[in-house]
C-alpha cells in the first residue's frame, strides 16, 4: 500500500490549490454549548461534486501523461462519490 510522505501530500496540495475553492468552516453556537467546545465544521459538501473526493481526481488527473491523457479516464461506480472525482477533473484539460 502506498503510504503518502508529507512532500506528496505539498505537491498534491500545488496541483489542486488553483482549481477548487478553499472549502469554508463554519461555526454552530449551539454545538459548541453542546460538546463545551469551539467547533468548526468543513463544509466539503460546498466542493463541485459536494465531496472531498474531487481533490483526489484533480490530483490523479494532472498527473497523467499525455498519451494517458487521451486515452481518456474511466471511473467504475462505487458508494459514495469517489466516481464523481474522475469525469470533471479530465474535463477540465489539466496539464
């Protein structure tokens, strides 16, 4: 299994900063009084897909080849959105 170092997870970071918005936190009084804590939640459900997920398919899409590229990318079906983070990313012709 590949296990990501902290430099993968920087250049991922550099390939995607540009293509997607920051992804806000927003704050609920009343969970704050509820767990006695500051509580912020990331709101991924604002991303283009409403997921996360879309940052892994920029991430895996900007680094193909160009012959990979235009062969084109296929995505299976699986629960959740994971399938959903392929088709835009390879729309958006990312070099």
């Amino acid at each position: 299994m590949f296990i990501p170092t902290l430099k993968d997870v920087f250049d991922a970071y550099k390939r995607i900063r540009d293509r997607l918005p920051p992804t806000p936190l927003h704050r609920y009084p009343a969970l704050d009084s509820l767990l006695d804590a500051s509580v912020h939640m990331k709101h991924e459900n604002y991303q283009p897909i409403g997921a996360f997920k879309i940052r892994g398919g920029i991430n895996l899409v900007s680094q193909l080849s160009d012959p990979e590229r235009q062969a084109g990318v296929n995505s299976t079906w699986r629960r959740q959105k994971r399938w959903l983070s392929l088709p835009a990313p390879h729309r958006w012709q990312l070099h």
